[in-house]
C-alpha cells in the first residue's frame, strides 16, 4: 500500500487494521519512513469493529485471511478465513463499500465469493491471476486434508502444491462483469 501511495500521490486519507501486533507495528514504522504519517494509519485491531454505522464506505482493500481451517478455533486466527476460506471474503463483500479491491483463493471456496459478490450487487469489473506455491500454513497437515477435502468436493481447486491468488475489482456502478470468467479460470486449475 505504501509504494502504492507513493507511486499515484494519493492525497486522501487512508486506515488500515491488522490483527497481528507485529505486523502492524511493522507497517506504521513503514509508514512512517517513508513521511506517510497522517495521510495512511495502520491501526492493530479487527477491520469489522473499526467499521462505524453510518461511515461512507468509499472504497476498501483488502488481502484477507483465507485458510480453511477445520477447526472452530484456529491456532492462527489472524490466518483463517473459516471453514472454507471464504467467510472473511464475504464479510467484507458484505459490508457495504462502493468498490472492494480484495484477493481471493483458488482454494478458498472462490466461485462461492464471486456469487456472493454478485448477490451484494458488485460487477467483477477487472482482475488478475498468479499461480503460487501453497505456504507454510497451508500445508500444514490439518490445513491441507482440509483443502483436500475441498478439492474432491469442487469447492477448492489446487494442482499439487500449487494454487491461483486473483486480486480482483468489484464496483457498484454497473458495466460488463467478468465474474464468470474468473469462476472459469479458477475452477479449472488443476483439472487434467
């Protein structure tokens, strides 16, 4: 977000919630290197509850969690998008804003998020995709007999240790939706 600032010369204001202390800590030390202090703020704490009834909800960006985990409770909650990856994604498509730049999983239960975007009245407007070695996390034993589970279900779709990352556009404002062919594209990775 930083460079991104930097690199458009953003003049407005910008918050951002990070649930891991360390990682927010990192990004105002970030911010504040680089003289972005005042106009972006990176607060530790739950995007949902710092979201205020009545606030104009512009525009949000959003790299959520969005590791299936099986469990109720996850080790790594900051991580976890739910049971299927995709509940965080929904939140936020959920919460009003005018436009959602956010990332979603090909094994996060991603033609799921892409009909729910469409129900809250969003057009897929523009998007990209990266094919990524599957981290850390998610290849822990319990995270990926869920992502299996998934993938046998076709709800998640994966080739080996590989999976796809869109970052897409949503927008309230109409014009050609390309929600289809992302469903396409990714419900296809990994299919022979």
């Amino acid at each position: 977000m930083v460079s991104t600032i930097q690199r458009i010369d953003f003049q407005g204001r910008m918050r951002g919630f990070e649930l891991d202390e360390t990682s927010a800590a990192s990004a105002r030390e970030l911010i504040h290197q680089t003289g972005l202090t005042g106009r972006y703020e990176v607060r530790h704490g739950d995007f949902f509850a710092g979201i205020h009834p009545g606030e104009k909800r512009r525009c949000v960006v959003a790299n959520p969690p969005y590791l299936p985990h099986p469990e109720e409770r996850p080790a790594f909650p900051h991580l976890s998008g739910g049971h299927t990856g995709a509940g965080i994604s929904k939140r936020i498509l959920s919460a009003g804003f005018d436009t959602v730049l956010m990332m979603i999983s090909s094994y996060a239960d991603p033609c799921s998020v892409l009909a729910h975007a469409r129900a809250c009245g969003y057009t897929l407007t523009s998007w990209m995709v990266l094919p990524l070695r599957m981290g850390a996390f998610s290849r822990r034993p319990h995270v990926r007999r869920r992502i299996e589970a998934m993938s046998r279900a076709g709800t998640a779709f994966v080739a080996g240790e590989r999976y796809l990352l869109a970052g897409g556009v949503w927008d309230r404002t109409g014009g050609g939706d390309q929600s289809a062919v992302l469903s396409r594209v990714m419900s296809r990775f990994g299919v022979s």
